[in-house]
C-alpha cells in the first residue's frame, strides 16, 4: 500500500479557532479521506503551535500561566476538529515532551554540521507573526515601521543569538526550485518565492533570550529556540524521527504541506533549507492558499465574523459547509464566505439537483419496483450517453482531485448530476409505468439512474461524507464500500432492496431564513460615532472645575501643523489629520470637526494639540492626540490656531 503523509499548519494558540482557521483544515480532511477511498495509508498531522513571546504575553494578561493558558486553547483547537469529524490521524502540540526533545536534538544536529553560529541580532521584530524583517522588508508608514505582512508595529530588537546560516542554502534552494518546479504550488506563490531567493538569503536568528517560554538549546539553555524553528520541525517529531525509525522512514517525506500564503517563506524556503542542513529529503509539495474573508471583510473578532465553525455547521450541517467552501472557493486563492451565497448554492446545488434527484428516483422505485433494484436490459443511446458522461466525468473528477482542483472537480462531478435529472426528463418514467409493454423499459432506465447515483455516492465521500454515508446505506452499503474498485459502472445488484427515506436536503426558505453570520460593523460604527460625539460635547462644554498645578503639568500642549486631512469613510463627523509635532514626529488625530472644516481648509494650519492623550480607536482608526477647540451656545466651532509663525512641536505654557 503507498503511502500519503498530509499537513496542516500547526494553529498558534493566541485566539479561539473559527472559520478562517478551520479552513486548511477541512482541506486537509478532504484530500486525506479521498487518498484513503483511493486505497493510500494516509497519516493526516495537525496541531497546535504553543510557544513564543506572543503566547506568554496573552498568559500574563490572563494571569494564568502559560501551560495553563495553551492548554485551554489547544484542547478547543482539538475538540473544534473532533466535533467537525476531521479525521487526522495525530495532533501535535509543540508543549510535548517528544517535540521538544526532537527540537533539541534537531537544531544540537544542525549545529554539529556547522550551520550555526552565535552572534548578535539587530533589527526589527513582529511580536504577533513572531517574524523578524530585514530593513528593506519593513513598511515605513507615517514615521512608524510596520509588518510586511499584518501590518502591526514592529519592534526593535538587539539581543545576543544564535543565527543559522540561512545564506548558505541560498543557491541549493534555487537550483532545488528549478528542478523541481511542482515543490512550491500555486506556481504565483512559487514565483514569490523564487524573486526572495534570487534577492539573496540572509542568515537567520534561530534563539531569543528576552523570555522564556520556548525549548531550551541543549548545551545554551538560556537560549530558547526561535518559535518558528520549533514549529516547523513538528512535521518530523510527529512522526517519529528520532524514537520510531520504521515510522519515520515510512512516512517522511511528507507529500503535502498545507498552509496559508502569509506563511509561505517560513514553509517553503527556511523549512527546506533546515531540512538541508540535518540531510533529511525535502517534502513533496507546499500548497500554500489563499486569505479566507467573510462576507467581503477581513476575520476579526471587532467587526463580529471571527465565527465559530460549529455554529454554522449546527444550522447548516458539517457537508454543506464542506461543499460550498470548496466549490465556490477555488483553492490557491483568496476566497470570502458570503452566507447568502452559500443559501443559494445550498438550495440550488443540494436541493434542487442532488437531493431532487435521489428522492426522484428511489420514490419512482418504491412506487413502481416495491423497493427493489429492478433488472436491465439492452442500452439505448440516451442510457449509453448517460454512462459514458459517467465515466467520462469520473476521470475527470478523480485527476481534479489529485491536482486539488476541487472547484473544477465539484463543477466534473455536478455535469453528472444535472444530466442524469435531464436523463429522468427525457425517459419520462412515469409514461413507461403506465404500459405493462413497457416495463422492462422502465426497469431500465430506473437501474441507470440508481447507477448513476450510485457512482455519485462514492465520489462525493471526501467532500460529502455524512452525505455519501446516506446515499450508500439508501443502497444497504456501509463506508467499506468506498473503494477505488467500487467505481466500475455495472456492479449494481439487481433485486436488492433500498430505503427511499426523506430528502437529503430540504428547501430554505430565503425570505423566512434567519442568517447565522450579523456582522456588527454597521451597529459598532454607529455607537462609536454617537460616543464620539457625547464625549466632544462634555469636552467642549463650558465646565469650570479647578484643578491643581501639578495636575496641570501633567498636560503636554503643543503647536502642530496639519500636512495631511482627509474624511473616513462612512462618517458624518470625523476627519483623520496627519500632524507635524515637530521633535515629537507626525501623529495621526481623529478628530468630529467634518460639519465646521473641509480637509482641504486644515491644510498647513498651525493648531494646539494634546499630544500626550492615552491612543484610542474611533471607527477603525487610531487616535493619537486631540485638537483644541472652542464651541459657543449656537453651536460654532472653531480651531485653537496660533497668532504667529511658531515652529511645530513648540510647547505651550
């Protein structure tokens, strides 16, 4: 039996699993179960990814340790893939006592073969993606450095490490790439890749001492390896590499690496290249998809999408999740999940065609052949272009599938659904069943479609496993059926009986149907802006209250001069200011003026600021500071400006 080794990125456990996550996942799943239909031993890897300085901040902010912490969170990681009936074979956490022995052993060998050194780190560092970026990487935006990739504020770090000599593999890396252009896919995200390499590799900060929660280095234990060190070698502690040999050797290289594009260098550069350096064989393929979006917004708690998978699947049920993430997202780029699309591939795709067209046939079989698979005769042309699209389209299904072309395999295996409706059309059943003449007829043309289902029951088991569990048991089948052999057309037995059950899949009803997925952006924008609001009234209203001296000190009032105004976007009320502070940099201030100035009139104006407000988020957007202003009882506003040319960033006193 060949084998096939699957992965899935191992989930950083700094949030709840949802939707996004759960994606890679069920991809995963799907390919998993069909090498398995396709007779493969499969061992299908998943896990959590448990250390980092990321990890230990959001412990201490719990106030709980951080064992405690991921511990919690990978446990719901776990039982979220459990109650989705993924069906992995072994889920890794990066906390075992075999992972982070296989670490140790794994970078000790990597500096045995002489691939690292100690030395410096100077640079910037992304505490959420645990990534560190190279000056010309880093994003310059509004006076601050930011991720390449999340776009969050770096930071910069100087501490003594260790450093793998990433360089070194530069150029195998490209002539690996080169003969081998099916490793990295979809061949765009390869070609990133490629323009990485050709740029020049740099060597790689590999330990932090700056805390603690990491694996430790065997003969260095001060040092913790970098997370995304520890991570990557998941991939081989899970499978034995340096306590079960047979296991190991059986096993790796792995076939596939499923990932997410964000992750792409770490996977199909760093992880090749620390593969290199303990001369181990590189794995077969990295897939590496596309961001996943709900109902066109990006996933994030605030605006309320950041779902839980089994909330949909509650409503919805586990396949028909399966079904539509995989038929209207085409796999390798960026997708969104829109509910309302989803109801209408439900209702069209599952009801109208698949579900319409079993329950057609098996209640044409109760009524006509009391249940029983009747016998066949002799094709004619419209039953031989039936099982020819059959076979024809099953190929096609099966090569989709292994090249992950599940959009394009759905589309091959639903040409089989809707011609065998058509089929049912252009037989007319219920004509034949009114002349005994024509009975045998009428056997005929049912076997075909029972056939035709049949077929379709097994080559939806990977996609649609619950939903192919009830095809094959309508047909007295359990899941030993699903068998590459099985797919042969003709092996349908005569005289057995079948349960017509109900439909598979019922109607919703659209005007009725109470949607799972209500984003708050609207209502969250709306409070944000009335608070706003309430909150410049109390500042602007004439409220005596004395305050001390050294509570007035406190205040850092400064001259900015605004270089850059504009509206946001779906407010009334506020403008975004760019202001020059002189020695203090350019801060950004939101300020609820847009019915008094245009942004065009705020230009190079010299105003006062208090530039040292705790920052906020007003609709989205940071605000670092806030403009003064005068109100009189008629409702005129107007800006505190400066009567003479002072430098920006002068003090007021």
């Amino acid at each position: 039996m060949s084998k096939f080794y699957v992965t899935t990125p191992i989930y950083y456990v700094n949030s709840e699993p949802h939707i996004g996550s759960a994606y890679t996942t069920i991809v995963a799943d799907v390919i998993a179960r069909f090498k398995r239909m396709m007779g493969y031993d499969v061992f299908f890897l998943t896990g959590t990814d448990e250390h980092g300085q990321k990890v230990l901040q959001a412990a201490k902010e719990k106030n709980i340790s951080p064992q405690k912490y991921v511990d919690e969170l990978s446990a719901k990681f776990k039982k979220l893939w459990d109650d989705m009936n993924i069906s992995y074979t072994h889920f890794v956490r990066t906390t075992d006592d075999y992972h982070v022995k296989t670490v140790q052993f794994f970078v000790q060998k990597m500096i045995d073969n002489g691939d690292v050194y100690k030395g410096k780190y100077e640079g910037w560092y992304c505490i959420h993606d645990e990534a560190f970026w190279n000056a010309d990487e880093v994003i310059n935006e509004d006076g601050e450095k930011l991720c390449p990739d999340c776009k969050r504020e770096l930071k910069w770090v100087e501490e003594e490490n260790y450093f793998f000599k990433l360089s070194k593999y530069n150029q195998p890396l490209i002539k690996y790439y080169e003969e081998h252009p099916e490793f990295v896919e979809p061949a765009f995200r390869r070609n990133e890749m490629m323009q990485i390499l050709k740029r020049g590799l740099k060597d790689l900060s590999i330990t932090r001492t700056t805390f603690d929660w990491g694996v430790p280095l065997l003969n260095d234990p001060k040092h913790v390896v970098y997370v995304w060190v520890d991570a990557l070698i998941n991939y081989v502690s899970a499978i034995g590499y340096i306590d079960d040999e047979d296991k190991f050797k059986k096993y790796w290289p792995a076939d596939l690496h499923l990932i997410a594009k964000e992750i792409n260098r770490f996977h199909s550069i760093i992880w090749p290249a620390m593969l290199m350096s303990v001369g181990l064989p590189l794995p077969n393929k990295i897939f590496a998809h596309g961001w996943l979006t709900i109902n066109g917004q990006k996933i994030s708690k605030s605006l309320g999408n950041a779902i839980d998978p089994r909330i949909l699947i509650n409503v919805y049920g586990k396949d028909v999740i399966r079904y539509y993430l995989l038929k209207d997202i085409n796999f390798g780029r960026d997708g969104d999940f829109s509910e309302d699309n989803l109801i209408v591939r439900y209702n069209a795709d599952l009801v109208n065609d698949l579900s319409n067209l079993i329950y057609r046939t098996l209640t044409m079989v109760e009524k006509y052949f009391d249940s029983y698979i009747p016998e066949h005769e002799e094709k004619d042309k419209i039953d031989e272009e039936l099982f020819e699209l059959v076979e024809n389209k099953k190929e096609q299904f099966l090569s989709y599938m292994n090249s992950y072309q599940f959009t394009q395999a759905l589309e091959t295996l639903w040409e089989v659904v809707r011609f065998s409706n058509k089929y049912i059309d252009l037989t007319e059943p219920w004509l034949l069943a009114k002349e005994q003449s024509k009975r045998k007829r009428l056997g005929t043309v049912l076997y075909n479609l029972l056939e035709s289902i049949r077929i379709i029951g097994i080559l939806i088991y990977p996609i649609m496993p619950e939903t192919s569990e009830i095809i094959l048991k309508k047909y007295g089948y359990d899941l030993s059926y699903l068998k590459f052999e099985n797919l042969k057309i003709g092996l349908l037995e005569p005289g057995r009986k079948i349960e017509k059950g109900n439909p598979i899949f019922e109607r919703i009803d659209v005007e009725s149907w109470e949607k799972v997925i209500k984003t708050k952006t609207v209502l969250e924008e709306k409070k944000e802006e009335e608070e706003l609001v309430e909150k410049e009234k109390n500042e602007l209203n004439n409220v005596i209250d004395f305050v001390e001296i050294e509570e007035f000190k406190k205040i850092d009032l400064r001259v900015g001069e605004v270089i850059k105004a504009e509206n946001i976007e779906k407010s009334n009320k506020l403008i975004k200011l760019i202001v020059d502070l002189g020695p203090l940099g350019q801060k950004q201030i939101i300020a609820g003026i847009k019915a008094f100035y245009s942004p065009e009139s705020l230009l190079n104006k010299k105003i006062i600021v208090l530039s040292n407000l705790k920052p906020a988020k007003l609709m989205g957007e940071l605000s670092e500071g806030m403009l003064l202003a005068a109100k009189d009882d008629k409702g005129n506003l107007s800006i505190l400006t400066v009567d003479k040319d002072v430098e920006p960033g002068a003090k007021i006193s």
